[in-house]
C-alpha cells in the first residue's frame, strides 16, 4: 500500500482522527491548562513536571524513525487529503506544510 493510499483509506478514521476530536469537549472548547507535542515531548514533559512540580523523569526515545525528510512522501494529492481532514488541527497548532 502507498502512502497515499494509506491516507485515502485511513486519515481522519479511528485512531487517525484529528487531534482536535480528542481534545475538545462537545461544546467545541478545549478544556486543558496544556497541550504539549509529541514533535517536542521531552522538553513539553519538563514542562508539565515542573507545572505540578514534579520531578522531571527522562523519557527514552526507544523507536526512531529515519532522519528522512518527511516532505519526500507527500504530492498535491496527499496533501489536499491532509488539508480537507486536518484543516482545523493545522490551523489551530500551528503547523504548515512547508
């Protein structure tokens, strides 16, 4: 199966639904004092430890992918399929496709 294959049978369904469908309660709020990213996932964990003032626990990295450039997997295609299904976490997080 292609990457884009994969995108047009599976984005957007079960556990691929947009991050915004797990975070938001059903009056559309966001009911969180913070919301790290996996992208950054150690230092945001610092940041939660030191918010509850814990102490901070070294989270291993066990799986790493290729340092690939993710771009490579992507078309017009992939990304309007992208576009149309996470439109709204894209916006709200912030994230580009550049």
């Amino acid at each position: 199966m292609t990457f884009k294959d994969f995108l047009k049978k599976f984005a957007g369904k079960g556990a691929l639904r947009t991050q915004l469908y797990w975070l938001k309660n059903y009056d559309g709020s966001i009911p969180l004092d913070y919301i790290g990213r996996f992208e950054n996932l150690s230092g945001d964990m610092n940041e939660v430890f030191s918010i509850l003032k814990l102490n901070n626990i070294a989270l291993p990295h066990k799986i790493k992918s290729p340092k690939d450039d993710y771009r490579k997997y992507f078309d017009s295609e992939s990304n309007d399929i992208i576009w149309n299904i996470y439109r709204e976490d894209i916006e709200v997080f912030g994230y580009s496709f550049s």
